[in-house]
C-alpha cells in the first residue's frame, strides 16, 4: 500500500477515499483516530489515504485533478481598517478626557 493523499482530517480523506471508490480504486485511511489520541489538535500528516502500489499511478492522477479543481488558498490578509480603528479609538480617548477635564473645571465651586 502506498499513500496517495495527506488528509487535514478524517473527513478529508473520507472525501478522498469516496472519490478513489468511485472510479474503482479501493483503497483504506491510516491515522483517522490518531486525532482522538491527540486532542482537538491537528494531527499533521497522521491521517492517509492509501492505495495498493498498482492503482498509484492512476489514484494519483485523480487526486491531482481533484486538487487542481480546489481553489487557491487565501492567507489571512491584515486589514488596513485595524490600523484606522485603532487611531479613532485613541483619539476618542483624548477627546473624552479633554471633555471630562473642561466639565471638571467648569463645575468646580470656587474655595
């Protein structure tokens, strides 16, 4: 057996497997439960789908036409409104204390 898919999840490589069996490769998942053992973590390359070394070529090819059919994945862009937010925020603050301090002067009773 070799492994033709490194899933993220079990079901992940059930996905996979499901799509193999579907076009007559059979084929069985290594490390589903592995991710219990750990916890909620993610079990990084523990879980596999395997195939027998003769339907590789062919489960590899599917796996790679299911993958170019995925879209690209987006890393986490920062948002140019946190930069905004936090100057608003701050010169809230300001405003707010320049406001508490005018009112504190100007309802203080003279000695």
């Amino acid at each position: 057996m070799k492994s033709v898919f490194e899933a993220s999840s079990g079901l992940d490589a059930h996905m996979i497997l499901s799509l193999l069996e579907q076009r007559g490769i059979s084929g069985q998942i290594e490390g589903e439960y592995l991710q219990g053992g750990i916890g909620e973590l993610q079990a990084m390359g523990f879980v596999r789908v395997m195939v027998a070394e003769l339907d590789y070529d062919e489960a590899r090819r599917i796996v790679g036409e299911w993958e170019a059919l995925q879209p690209p994945d987006e890393k986490a862009k920062p948002e140019e409104r946190t930069a905004v937010g936090l100057q608003l925020f701050f010169a809230g603050v300001l405003i707010g204390a320049a406001l508490m301090y005018w009112l504190l002067k100007l309802t203080a009773i003279p000695d």
